[in-house]
C-alpha cells in the first residue's frame, strides 16, 4: 500500500485532509508540529519567496532546491512537489523532471492542465501524481475563476476523470465554483485538494504565507490565521531603534574574557 492510499482512505471515511505549502525547512517542521497531513511545495514559491513576477519563471532547480530544504525539515510527511512551467510537455520530459523532484525528497508530483498521457506515463513508472485543474498560474496571464459555465464547468469534470483513468491519486482544483468541485469530488477517485473551491471537497489547501499574513494582498479564498508580517515587521522595527539607541546589545548578551586574560591583553 502506497502512502496515498492512506489519503484515498480518508476520502473514503469523509475525514478532511489538510494540506498547506511550504518552501524551506523551518516553517515544514512548524507545519508538521501542528499537524498538517500533507505539505505541498508549489511554484507558488517563485512569486511567495524568490522573488519572481510569474510563475513560469520558477525552474526545475529551484523546485529541487525548496523541497530538498523542505524534506530536511520535514523528513516524515507526505510532499507533493510542483513541476514548473514547460518541464512536462512529454510524457518522457515530465518522468526525467519528475525523477529530479523525487531524488530531491517529493513522494508525489503535480502537473497543471489535463494531460492524460502524462499522468499515465508517470504512473506506470511508479510517481503519484497529483492533477491541478481551474486556474492554472503557468497558462494564464490573468488569475480568473474558472468553469463558470456550463461548458466550462463540463469540460473540467470531463478532464478530472481523464486524470483519474490514467491513474492520478489527487487533484488540486482552484479557484472553481463550489458546485463544480463537489461534483467533481463525487465523480473521481483522486482526493480532490481544494483552494478557492468551497467546501465540498476531499481537502484544502492554502499558501502559508497567505494564512499567515505574509502576503500583503488579500484573496478572497483565503483567511488570514495570523498576522506574522506586522510581527516581524514589529521585531525589526524594535531592534533597529535599540541599536541606535545603544540599547542592543546588553549585558546579557555580551561576553566576556576570563579576568586573567582580559588582564593580560590589557596590558
Ligand atoms: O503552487 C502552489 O502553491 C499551488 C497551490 C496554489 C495549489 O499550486
Ligand atoms: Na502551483
């Protein structure tokens, strides 16, 4: 039984699977410290944390980078790893990028966009896989809600079943109506992981930083747990004054020469 079977399981018993991103290997422990089920290490770290304006500026080195910092961290948990922008146009192409990901610590690799052939390639050579349908970051310039429409919405539950016949073991959707994640999440196997999805699905999923108040813009999907930006803009603003001020460092944290030798090198 592979570890997502356990997850399959949970689907199966109607208990919710919390999944939540990291990118480096602190906030991974704290994560597991709180008891997440699965830690998600997305492209979202380009824009979240490298810098980026977009994520198709995220490379397969920087992926392996983050989740080999997240796996030192969180050697135990269930990691899926984003396959950034154009490493999966093949079949062959996204079993050398996945192999990559995997020999970096990730026991399960997502792909965004329907790609049958790929998702069945990756599973016979034996990757979970996890889909990502709705919005795709990589393909689209503008983040709209997806599968408004009736054709739309049918045509995304027709690509989640795709994915499901070729083997995928979860299926990230984001930013679709609730009605249509629900349905999906009734008509697939896969686990269904949603974000801006509503909740009607077989778990969620959230950036970090936007949960806990890093991010400065505000999503609609999104609820902010915690306010960590103003905490530690707060701590640095406190520690800049102290230290114009002379009052950083103190006596506790100062250190001192033994007597003899301060008195030797005084001399
Ligand atoms: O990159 C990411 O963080 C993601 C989530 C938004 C699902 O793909
Ligand atoms: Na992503």
């Amino acid at each position: 039984m592979s570890k997502a079977d356990l997850f399959l399981d949970k689907k199966r018993r109607g208990e919710k699977i919390v999944v939540v991103t990291a990118y480096d290997a602190p906030t991974a422990r704290i994560e597991v410290e709180a008891g997440v089920d699965i830690i998600l290490v997305g492209d979202s770290v380009g824009v979240n944390v490298l810098g980026y304006a977009h994520e198709r500026e995220v490379t397969l080195a920087d992926m392996a980078h983050h989740i080999a910092a997240v796996r030192r961290g969180a050697p135990d948990v269930y990691l899926i790893g984003d396959l950034p922008f154009a490493t999966y146009d093949t079949p062959e192409q996204a079993l050398t990028s996945s192999r990559l990901l995997r020999d970096a610590g990730a026991d399960c690799v997502k792909f965004e966009g329907a790609q049958p052939d790929v998702v069945a390639a990756l599973t016979a050579a034996g990757f979970d896989v996890c889909g990502h349908l709705g919005l795709e970051s990589q393909h689209q310039e503008v983040k709209r809600r997806q599968g408004k429409t009736a054709a739309a919405a049918a045509k995304l539950l027709d690509d989640a079943l795709a994915g499901d016949a070729a083997g995928q073991k979860f299926l990230v959707l984001e930013l679709v109506p609730r009605e249509l994640a629900a349905r999906i999440s009734r008509s697939v196997r896969a686990a269904t992981i949603g974000i801006g999805a509503g909740p009607d699905v077989d778990g969620q999923v959230l950036v970090v930083n936007d949960l806990a108040g890093v991010t400065t813009r505000d999503f609609k999907h999104n609820r902010r747990y915690a306010d960590i930006g103003a905490a530690l803009r707060a701590a640095v603003g406190a520690y800049a004054a102290e230290v114009r001020a002379g009052a950083f460092p103190g006596p506790a944290q100062s250190f001192h020469m033994a007597e003899d030798e301060r008195a030797a090198f005084e001399r």
